[in-house]
C-alpha cells in the first residue's frame, strides 16, 4: 500500500500515535489520532499483508465507539483536494488478482468531520 507518512502528518496536523520500532515494524503501520468536536478519529494504515486501512471513530467523552471500518486490500492512501480530503484506494471488488483497478472506498475530511464509506 502507498501513502506518504509527511503528508498524512500536513493533513491530520498531528505527528503519528508514537509506537516503539519493534511494534511499528511487526506492524508496519502508522497511526493518527484526531480529536473534532464530540468525536475522536483514529485511523492506522498497515501495509502488512493484507494491506489494510483500519477507522475507528469514537466518542470523545465516553469512547463508546460509533462507527468502525476495515479496508482489506488497500492500495493507496492519498490526500485528494478535489475531493476535500483524504482518500484510500482498494482493489476492486471485480477486479482479476492481476488487475490493478481500483475504486475510492473510503473518504475523511476533518472540517467538518465526516467519514464517507462507499463500495
């Protein structure tokens, strides 16, 4: 899975959820915590097999969950201003295992906070 660490960091305005190296590693994922408003995002890219992208948004005062997404098979992690925000890419559902199509499946903007979850 592609994604640039710098550019997740411009765009969440915060450094990653710090990790020892031996976790990072095992992992290979970065992790970003944001707090808007009632609600605090977390969002991990992993780019162990599978390649996954994993949302969790939470409520910031209890940290009752609200919503949880996992996106297997994620190709790309990019930031899209024509879309407003963050985008993440997966295989497409009708795509051969030698096919690089790809569909959008995941949008974040954070002003004001949405999370779009399509496909």
């Amino acid at each position: 899975m592609r994604f640039d660490e710098t550019e997740l960091i411009e765009f969440f305005g915060v450094l990653p959820v710090e990790q020892d190296t031996e976790e990072k590693e095992f992992f290979g994922s970065s992790e970003f915590e944001v707090v808007r408003g009632k609600f605090i995002l977390r969002i991990s890219f992993s780019s162990a097999h599978p390649p996954k992208v994993i949302v969790d948004l939470l409520h910031a005062d209890t940290a009752d969950p609200v919503l949880h997404v996992d996106i297997q098979d994620a190709l790309a992690v990019r930031v899209d201003a024509n879309a407003g925000g963050l985008v993440v890419l997966a295989k497409s559902e009708k795509a051969q295992a030698s096919d690089p199509d790809s569909e959008e499946r995941l949008r974040i903007c954070l002003d004001p906070l949405k999370v779009i979850v399509s496909g």
